[in-house]
C-alpha cells in the first residue's frame, strides 16, 4: 500500500507506483503536467473513484458543468476549494 508522501515523492520519477488504480495514475500524470493522460486513464472506467477524478479534471479544464456531471457521477458535491487542495485530498482519500 502506497502512503501520501509516498506517491507525492513518486513525483519526481518517470513513472507512477506500481500497482495504483487508474484514478490515483490520472492523479499521478496530472501532477506531472500531462492532463491529456490523465483524462485518457479516466475516461474508460467506470468506478466512482475514476469519476472523482474525472470531476476534478475538468474542473481544472474549466468545464464546470461537466465537472458538476462527474462530480454527481462519483456522488460527491462539486468542489470548491483550490484545485491543488482538491488535488491533495483526492490522492489522500484514493490512497
């Protein structure tokens, strides 16, 4: 099991934990900057947790009422704290 400080560190290496569900490897890419990626991991599962996710992409996309969408799809209220503490509370809750 991968602990926060952990996968935060992971930051720094060319490629994410072995073994992490889709959604925290969306996470991963999109700390590294690749948006595209993360969306593209996403976009094909159907757990809650990739939806989360999904919300919170296009929510830093700027399509909020797509990101309202996901967000009723993961059952979670739309976010509205900065989108890096969004970030960090995701990757916390997923892990």
């Amino acid at each position: 099991m991968v602990k926060f400080a952990e996968f935060r560190d992971s930051l720094t290496k060319g490629a994410p934990p072995v073994g992490l569900e889709s959604a925290l490897c969306a996470l991963w890419h999109d700390a590294k900057g690749n948006w595209a990626r993360a969306h593209e991991l996403v976009q094909g599962d159907e757990s809650d947790h990739a939806a989360w996710v999904h919300a919170y992409l296009h929510r830093k996309e700027g399509d909020l009422s797509n990101a309202a969408y996901w967000y009723r799809r993961a059952g979670k209220p739309v976010c509205k704290t900065p989108l890096a503490t969004e970030w960090e509370s995701l990757a916390d809750a997923l892990l």
